[in-house]
C-alpha cells in the first residue's frame, strides 16, 4: 500500500478531506524523521516503537576485487512491532 491509498482508506474510514490528512501524515513523518535525528525513540502504544541503533564498523571480503575492506560505523533505524502485531 503506498500513501495515495493509505490516505485515501483513512479518508473512508474518519470522513477527514483527504488534503487534510495528507498535511497530518506528512507533519508526523516529519516529526518522526526529526526525533530519530535527535537520537530519540518514539514509542506508539499498541503498534510499536522507531529507536536509531549505532552499527560498528566491520569487516567484509569484496569477491569481484578479492579484498578485505572495512565498513565505515553507521546508524539505522529500528522498528520493533508490538506483540500483538506478531
């Protein structure tokens, strides 16, 4: 399901203007985007919660150049569901 049709299930289902709730799904992504940027974790009761984890640099064999190479540290961002979504 991409957005188009998420906001348009969301607009049978509450009778918001589907421009309204475009605008409300873009600021909360964009509220989400910028807690993570921060290193903060958004917990969402009864669905999951986002958090950013710190990955270490490693170590990993290229096969086409038949080198070792090293993987510069990056951060990810975690989605752990709730339990009742399993």
């Amino acid at each position: 399901m991409n957005k188009k049709e998420f906001i348009n299930l969301l607009n049978m289902k509450i009778n918001i203007p589907k421009n309204q709730l475009k605008i409300i799904l873009d600021n909360a992504q964009e509220l989400l985007v910028d807690l993570l940027l921060k290193g903060q974790k958004l917990n969402i009761k009864g669905f999951g919660s986002f958090s950013v984890k710190e990955k270490n640099e490693r170590k990993y064999f290229n096969v086409y150049l038949n080198q070792v190479k090293l993987a510069m540290p990056k951060k990810v961002i975690v989605f752990k569901c709730n339990k009742k979504l399993i």
